[in-house]
C-alpha cells in the first residue's frame, strides 16, 4: 500500500476501469442490470484473452503467458 495521498495501488485498476468506459460502457444502454453484467463478463474475458498488444510484441495477453509458461512445462 502506498502512503496517505498517494494512488500508486489503484494504478492499475483505474487503469483497467478506463479501458472499460471507453471501450464497453461508454455511449451503449442496456436494458437490463443481466445484460450489463452480461456485457461486463464478455469484456473481461476479451481483455484478458483475445486483446492484442504492441507492448507485449503483437500477442494477446493468453498467448504471452503460454509462450512465458513454456520452458517451464517442457
């Protein structure tokens, strides 16, 4: 935890929560409270299977995890 007035610790919620406004939440209704949490489990797992990113060299986040994880199961 960091200090009194500092908001390194929730860095990186914000960071995910941002995302999430931006590129799910924002300027979409949904009809229902199912539906919403519908529409948030589907991104959750988008953004931590299927999202490609430059900085982890053009692979989703699953594919840099399995390609980390493989010398080890070798």
């Amino acid at each position: 935890m960091s200090r009194k007035a500092n908001c390194y610790d929730n860095a990186v919620m914000e960071n995910f929560f941002g995302h999430l406004k931006t590129e799910m939440y924002h300027g979409e209704v949904f009809g229902t409270v199912a539906e919403f949490k519908q529409a948030i489990d589907e991104y959750i797992q988008w953004y931590n299977t299927e999202r490609i990113q430059q900085r982890l060299k053009g692979l989703t986040p699953m594919q840099y995890r399995n390609q980390t994880l493989e010398p080890l199961t070798a």
